[in-house]
C-alpha cells in the first residue's frame, strides 16, 4: 500500500483515518459474514490524476467494483464476467496543493455477496515542484513444473517460475537479475488458504549458487495438493515492487492409470494413431504429445463406452518425431493421470510404419480356421476308421459262413463192410486158423482174459 504523506497536521489525517478503519470493520461485523476486503494500492500516478488498483483477495473474483472516498461512492464498476482486479481512475486537477484524501473499494461476487472495506489509502495532490512518481508495470511471469499433471507419492516436484524477457527489460538484465526475489504461492482448493514458498537458502542446500526461480517441493506426501502461482519481487527507490501473479499450475496427487498403448494404423494412404486405454475406466480423456513436451497436440474424449481415442498424424517440422499419449479420468472430484504410453517414431516422407500391436482379429481367425481344420480332419479319420473296422467284421463273417457251408455240403458217410472173412494161403496151411481169426477179431474181454492155445 502506497501512502503519501505531507508535513502539516499529520495527528489529524491519522485520527480521521483510524475513526474511517474503525467505522468499516465495525459495519463489517454488524452484517452479514461477508469475503475477505480487496487491497487498494496505486497503480500510476502523475500531477493530474492517479491510477488505483482494487484488487480480490486469493482465490476471489468479484462482478462489481465500487471505489469510496470517506464514506462516498465516487465510482463503480459493472463487469459483463467475473474478474480479480479492477482500476479506476482518480482526477486530481481540482485538489489543492498539499490537499489529502482517503479511499478505499470494495465487491460483489457471482452469489451477490460483499466483501469487506479494504484499507484506506491515502493519496495528497502532488505540488508543482514535486516529480512525478508511478510504480513500474511488471509483466506477470511463467510457471511450470516438473512432472506435470498428477504425481504419485514420492515424487519430486520442481517449480520454474521464470520472467519475461521484453526489450526494455534486456539492457538492466544483468542488474535486475541481482535484485529479484521470488515467491512460490500455494492455495489449498478446499480451505482456501495460501501459503509462501521461499526459495532456500544457499546454506540449505549442496548448490551454492541457486537457479533463481526454481523450487523444489517433496517428496511428495499426501498434503502438497493445490494450485501453485508465482511472482517476483524488485527493489526500487519506491520500495519493494510485487508483479502480476503468474499463471496457475495445479498439482494433484493420485495413483497412476495403467499405461497405455500408442500404435500408428494405415487405412489406404492414411494413417492415424490409436491410443488405447484400460477398459476399466471408458470415455476417458485423451491426450497426444511430442516426445519431452508438456503441451498436448491435440486432446480427445472418448465416449462413454470406448477406452481409446483416435488422433489424426500431425504435420511434422522434424524428419522423424517421437509422439506418446496419456489419459487422465476425473474420479472423486479429482483428475486422475496415466503415465504417458512408450514413445512411437514417426518418419516424414516414409510410408507409416506398420503397427506394431497385435492384430487380434486376424490371430483370432487364423486360430479359428486351424481349430475348425483339425476338427474336420479328426472327424474324417474317425469315420475312415469305422468303415474300415465295419468292412473288416463283415469280410470276416463271410468267410465264416462259406467255411459253414462247405463243411455242411461235405458227405461223411462211413461203410462198413461185413462180409466173410477171407485168409491167405499159407494161414490155412499151417492150420493155425484159429490163431490167425483171433489176431484178426479183438477181444474187447482181453484184457481180462488168458487166451487159450
């Protein structure tokens, strides 16, 4: 807060001041609970007018801007969309020389809620004499952090808050340099409340000699979640100067997704990059990248029913450039990241390579037609060997029964003979007739038998 103070009087502008601080905390407090008052601070400032900045406090934005001197409205501010800071413009022509006045400003969100009165500030109309005296505009710088995204526990987060370089800011460089101090902001999204990160001191750390504007914050445990600006801070002869603050980083700690896949699919003489997600998590969102580069090419959603996106082959500056994706799925109110999948080269002026995934429906139907193949062959041996067994059994039974036939068509009629019995010559001779009858007639007694001679 910038105070311009003269030599004549200075108890009396200090009483009416502390009465006017009073008087709005006290009509603060008898109303509603309102938002946190907004800093009133001098933007510029030259012998005909000044410049003012109401500016929200972190984390608010307000829809009407209203700027008091003492307890008067003098102006006001109706924006179209909400906005954290406002200027007005302050004429002092009609001051007096030596003359002192006290402003302050206040707001009104989207939900039609004021804030408090901010401080007073007091402003004296500059004598003739006097220079001129207005605060340097200090560009807001840039903040990134390294990774980017969601971050498991135990990561590292490193911070960069860096300061544009214009042309009238190259020459002092080396000087400014020297005299830039730099903060680390962090807003907690559900308390609200924002804490300062300095930079360490060389003391702290093994380097001696600190990158300005580099922050290191971990290993993460669980309780670094939040956005994160930064700003930076100069020494002039005013005082100490504050720039914008920088853009907004968030950081979110979750589980990683499982990583998923990037391949390069060619239909004709077009080709196109397919991302595939877990199917566990459908209608994700979906984002290409280069290879070392935080910014997506391009970004998709997926519906609601799909775990993987499309993404046309950009045009490369490059001979050959490496692309990689990554999803992320919005789970408990918070977004949820995948690490990125492994990187793909991409040759300009070369026909796509082909894709290195598996073609599942031509493996399905190759194993499909091998299966029914087997099974075709299975069954032809199976019915060969039937009727090959069949033809045998009935080979076998016919010549069983033509064997049959022929032992029945065979006559075994046995003759016997029984006619008189007809002896040599020489048995009737030697008279031994009865000898030679009875080694010709078996006895069946014989056995029982003496024969008698």
């Amino acid at each position: 807060m910038q105070v311009v103070s003269g030599g004549r009087s200075p108890w009396i502008y200090t009483l009416i001041l502390a009465s006017l601080q009073l008087w709005g905390r006290l009509s603060a407090s008898t109303s509603s609970p309102s938002l946190p008052g907004p800093a009133l601070e001098i933007y510029l400032k030259s012998k005909d007018s000044v410049v003012l900045v109401c500016r929200a406090s972190k984390g608010h934005r307000g829809l009407l801007f209203m700027l008091y001197r003492f307890r008067e409205k003098v102006d006001s501010q109706d924006l179209q969309s909400d906005a954290e800071e406002v200027q007005f413009t302050v004429s002092m022509k009609e001051w007096d020389s030596g003359q002192r006045e006290l402003y302050c400003c206040l707001y009104k969100n989207q939900e039609g809620r004021y804030s408090a009165f901010s401080p007073y500030l007091q402003l004296e109309h500059l004598k003739e004499a006097d220079p001129t005296c207005s605060i340097p505009f200090l560009h807001p710088p840039v903040l990134s952090v390294q990774p980017s995204g969601g971050v498991k526990r135990g990561d590292t987060l490193s911070f960069s808050c860096t300061v544009p370089t214009h042309p009238r800011q190259s020459r002092s460089k080396s000087q400014s340099n020297k005299r830039v101090t730099f903060l680390l902001l962090r807003t907690e999204e559900q308390a609200g409340l924002t804490s300062v990160i300095l930079q360490p001191q060389p003391s702290q750390i093994s380097n001696p000699k600190p990158q300005p504007g580099v922050f290191t914050v971990g290993p993460v445990r669980g309780g670094e979640e939040g956005n994160y600006t930064c700003l930076y801070q100069i020494t002039k002869k005013i005082g100490l100067v504050n720039s914008t603050v920088s853009n907004v980083v968030e950081v979110t700690i979750t589980e990683r997704l499982p990583v998923p896949t990037l391949v390069l699919q060619q239909q004709t003489d077009v080709g196109h990059f397919l991302c595939t997600g877990s199917p566990a998590y459908p209608g994700a969102v979906f984002s290409l990248y280069l290879a070392d580069n935080n910014v997506p090419v391009i970004t998709h959603r997926a519906k609601m029913i799909h775990h993987q996106a499309t993404f046309p082959v950009p045009v490369q500056d490059t001979s050959v450039a490496l692309y990689q994706c990554q999803y992320k799925v919005l789970l408990a109110r918070k977004w949820s990241y995948s690490e990125r999948s492994i990187p793909l080269a991409v040759t300009r002026g070369i026909s796509p390579p082909s894709s290195p995934g598996v073609d599942w429906p031509l493996v399905l139907g190759s194993f499909s037609a091998v299966v029914l193949f087997l099974c075709s062959l299975a069954l032809i041996v199976i019915v060969a060997r039937r009727k090959v067994k069949a033809a045998a059994e009935e080979k076998k039974k016919r010549k069983e029964a033509q064997f049959w036939v022929q032992v029945h068509a065979t006559d075994h009629i046995v003759e016997l003979t029984l006619g008189p019995t007809s002896f040599t010559s020489q048995v009737c001779a030697s008279g031994d007739t009865e000898t030679a009858f009875r080694s010709h007639v078996w006895n069946p007694l014989s056995t029982f038998t003496t024969p008698s001679h």
